[in-house]
C-alpha cells in the first residue's frame, strides 16, 4: 500500500520528461553552488552587474541609439564608477576602518565610563550588586566584540589577492556578457530540449524578477546610503562613511540587516556624545531613513517584483544564506521567487487520464 502511494505520487509530480529534467536542472545547481560557490564569486558579480548594466542599454538603445553605442556607453559608465570606488570612497572607508579598530578599546573604555554613573542616577532601579553583574556580562560582551572587529582587521589582509581577481575578471566577464549575450542564451537553450514550456515559462519569469530586484536594490544601496552619508555628516558623527556605507548594505537582507547596522550607529553615537541631544537627533534621523526605505523606497522600487511575506523573506535569508553564505543572502528574494515560481509552474501528471491497464 505504502509502495503504491509512493508511486503513485512520484508519477504526479515525476512523471512527465520535462518535470524530471527540471528536477535534474535544480539538483545539479544547487551541488554546484554549495560545492564551487567561492570560485564562483567573480562570474556572480558579473552576472549581476550585467543585469544592471542591460537595463541601462535597454533605455538608452530606446532613444533610438544603436546597441553596439549603448553598450559601449554602458560600460564606460561601468568603469568609471568602478574607479571613482576604488579611487574615492573605498581607501576613505578602509582609512576610517582602521581607526575605528584602533579606536575600539577606548570606545568601550568610554562606554563603560558612562555605564559606571548608572548606580548613581538610578540608584533606586539598580542595586549595585546587580548593576556589577550586568557590568561584568557587558564587559565580556564588548571584549568579544573588540577582538572579533580586531580579527576581521587582520584577516581582511589575504583578501588582497582576491580583490585583485576580482578587478581582472569581472570586467572582462561584463563586457562579453554585455557583448554576446543572445550567443550565450542561445548556447545554454541549445543544451535543452526543444518542447520546454514549462522551462520557458519560469525563465521569462525569473528574468524579469531578477533585472528588477537587482536593479531595484541597486537604487536603493545609493539611495539609503547617499542619504546616510549626508546625515552623518551634517551631525559630524565620527566614521560616517563606513557607518553610511554598512547602513546601505544593510538593505540587502531584509528586516535583519537594518536591527543589526542599528547597533555600530547607535554605539558610536553613544560614545561620541553619551546622553546628549547629538545622539537623539541621530536617533531620530536614523529612524526616519528606515521608516522611508521601508515604507516608500522598497514599494516604489518593487512594485513589480513577487510579493512575498515577511516569513518566507526571513526564512529565505536564513536557508539560503546558511547554504550559499553572501550569495545566498544577496539572492534571497529572487531564489524565494524562484522556488515560488516552480512550484505554480511544476508540471503535474494528471492520474485521471492516465490510461488503465
């Protein structure tokens, strides 16, 4: 009996070719990404910068320009960004990373300091025998967290090599993606069976959702973090490139990223100016970035990208970052789409036709 109903439902959902290869398809990714997921790093940038650079091609060949020219003028754009990074902004964040390492252990010094006046002012709320306890919990905490930000500092060194690749390949592998693109998309179709609705139908689909989503985050890393970087600035908060920089990236995991950034912010905050207006004005601004990212950047960017719930976006970081690490994060929303997609499009054998024997 229990060996019927196993058959019989691996002939509903197995039973067709075109299910069986698709399954074949997703296996095969998912032991190569969890498998080759490192090396593969420089083709995933790749990838993703081509995305953004074709929505760029596609507007401007829209004026009626050629798309040899807008390609050409894409990818100019492209470089010249990647250098004014290198060039600007990126040694002005590794400059302020490492005077916040060097920093670390007077800031916590600072804290603590602040943290010592609390029996006096609240001597009525706190014993002192409980407030040494919390003093003692919170101490080992912030060590903790000095020697990991002083690990990260030294381990950042053997990622020179690596940086180096990457400012290589990756523009090699964007202008022949940009180039050739309908040769490659022509290439990999070629390896697959002619007669793939199903396959056409959740390609069409991804393609759209993944040219939106990574365009849309885009948008919104340089929106929240421009905006950030302005702030901080205006309120001569120390690190504010650095802080603006992990405020922007926060936004590529959802709900987590922006709870965790909240804790460097408010932390240099705190000890720059304690208890002060600096830091309630920080707090405020802070909160206001976060109410409109969430509430009117993220709708107007993603109108058009899946609707998903809170739940399946939390739990698609979660799985998809334990599996793939950075990559699973980055591509959270799109592999949840994803899944999403294969499962309304998965062909299902219907076992009321199927003829008797």
């Amino acid at each position: 009996m229990i060996k019927k109903t196993v058959l019989d439902w691996f002939d509903k959902y197995f039973g067709s070719s075109e299910a069986l290869l698709l399954s074949i398809i997703l296996l095969a990714s998912l032991l190569i990404f969890m498998t080759f997921g490192g090396v593969l790093g420089p083709l995933l940038v790749s990838i993703v910068i081509t995305f953004l650079l074709q929505g760029m091609v596609n507007k401007v060949c829209s004026f009626g320009i050629s798309r040899s020219v807008a390609m050409s003028l894409s990818y100019i754009v492209f470089i010249v960004g990647m250098i004014s990074l290198l060039v600007g902004f990126i040694p002005l964040v590794g400059r302020q990373m490492r005077v916040l390492v060097g920093e670390t252990p007077s800031i916590l010094a600072n804290i603590q300091d602040i943290i010592a006046s609390v029996p006096e002012k609240y001597a009525d709320y706190v014993t002192v025998d409980q407030f040494n306890a919390i003093s003692v919990r919170v101490t080992e905490e912030l060590g903790e967290v000095a020697e990991q930000l002083f690990a990260l500092s030294i381990s950042s060194f053997p990622g020179l090599l690596s940086i180096v690749i990457y400012l290589i390949l990756v523009p090699l592998l964007v202008f022949f993606m940009l180039k050739d693109k309908d040769l490659l998309v022509s290439f990999f179709s070629g390896l697959l069976p002619s007669n793939r609705p199903v396959l056409n139908s959740i390609w069409l689909e991804m393609e759209a959702q993944c040219s939106n989503y990574i365009r849309g985050k885009f948008i919104e890393i340089i929106l929240v973090g421009f905006t950030s970087l302005i702030a901080f600035m205006f309120l001569d908060l120390k690190y504010a490139a650095l802080l603006a920089m992990l405020v922007g990236l926060s936004v590529l995991v959802p709900y987590i990223g922006a709870t965790l950034v909240t804790i460097p912010v408010l932390m240099v905050g705190y000890a720059q100016w304690g208890w002060g207006p600096e830091f309630l004005w920080l707090s405020i601004i802070y909160v206001i970035i976060q109410f409109l990212d969430g509430n009117l950047l993220v709708p107007l960017l993603f109108s058009e990208v899946v609707n998903l719930h809170p739940v399946a976006i939390i739990s698609a970081v979660l799985i998809f970052g334990g599996v793939w690490g950075f990559w699973g994060v980055f591509f959270a929303i799109p592999l949840a789409t994803l899944v999403n997609a294969v499962y309304k499009a998965w062909p299902v054998s219907d076992m009321n036709s199927a003829p008797e024997d």
